[in-house]
C-alpha cells in the first residue's frame, strides 16, 4: 500500500515534467505561453469578477430579506399535495442559483435530520441531481458578453 501512496505523490509532478520535456522536446515555449495563458486567466477574471460578485450580493439579500421563506410559504401547498418534505425545499429551490448556498444547506439538513433519513436522502438527491443554471447562465453570458439573454434560459 505504501508503494500506491508514493506513487500517488508522484504523479503530478510527473505529469508537468513530462509536459515540459515533451514542449521542449517540440521546441514550444514552455515559459512564455504559460505567461499568455496566466495573462488570459487573469483578463477572464477581471471580466466575470463584476458578475459573480453581483450574484453572491443577489443570493445573500435573497437569503437575509426572508424572501426565500416567502416563496416557500406561497409553494408550500403544492409541494405538499407532491409529497415533498418541507425541509429541502430550500434546498430545491437554491441549488439552481447557487452551488456554495446549495452545499450550506445540504450540510445543515444532514446535521439536522441525518443522512440516512427520508428528508436526508430526498436533500441528497436533490442536489446531486441539479445544476447551478443560473450561476452557469450569468457567468456565460458575462464571458460572451452576451446582452439579449431572453431565450438563453
């Protein structure tokens, strides 16, 4: 078992030695096309910054201003007649908009009721099989600069 752990340690520096000797092996540059990409890393970060820092604002006043707890209540009945426990539709609701706020609440609700609970396994469930579309939408748009985003949804 020892010898797979060192093995494990190994591997990604490995890796990026054998990238490097294979580009200088081609006579790429090795160094100079690390710096373009860390450079466009940057200028995308720079450019989505603005949009992700407005979503997490957007998530948070959502959160604090009890407006989550208001689309809840106006839901509530027909979540009910669905048979959906009450206690992760929160999470149902926040697991398209935000990934982190998803995670906050799945963690609550596994400390709350347990993982191997009706209410646990339906939470898991939910977020396992759902997508930040609307984190993955505005960050796309923002990087396109896309301004008609009407159909995109």
């Amino acid at each position: 078992m020892k010898t797979l752990e060192y093995i494990s340690y190994l591997m990604i520096p490995i890796m990026i030695l054998g990238i490097i000797f294979h580009a200088m092996k081609k006579k790429v540059n090795v160094y100079g096309n690390f710096l373009d990409g860390v450079i466009e890393g940057a200028k995308t970060t720079f450019k989505i910054f603005p949009t992700i820092l407005a979503i997490i604002l957007a998530i948070n006043i959502f959160r604090t201003s009890g407006a989550l707890e208001v689309l809840i209540k106006i839901i509530s009945p027909v979540t009910h007649l669905l048979g959906i426990p009450e206690e992760v539709v929160p999470l149902g609701i926040m697991s398209s908009i935000s990934g982190g706020a998803s995670l906050g609440l799945l963690a609550d609700t596994l400390q709350t009721y347990g993982a191997d609970t009706v209410i646990g396994k339906t939470a898991s469930t939910i977020l396992g099989s759902s997508e930040t579309t609307l984190y993955v939408l505005a960050i796309y748009t923002a990087t396109t600069e896309i301004k008609k985003t009407r159909g995109a949804l």
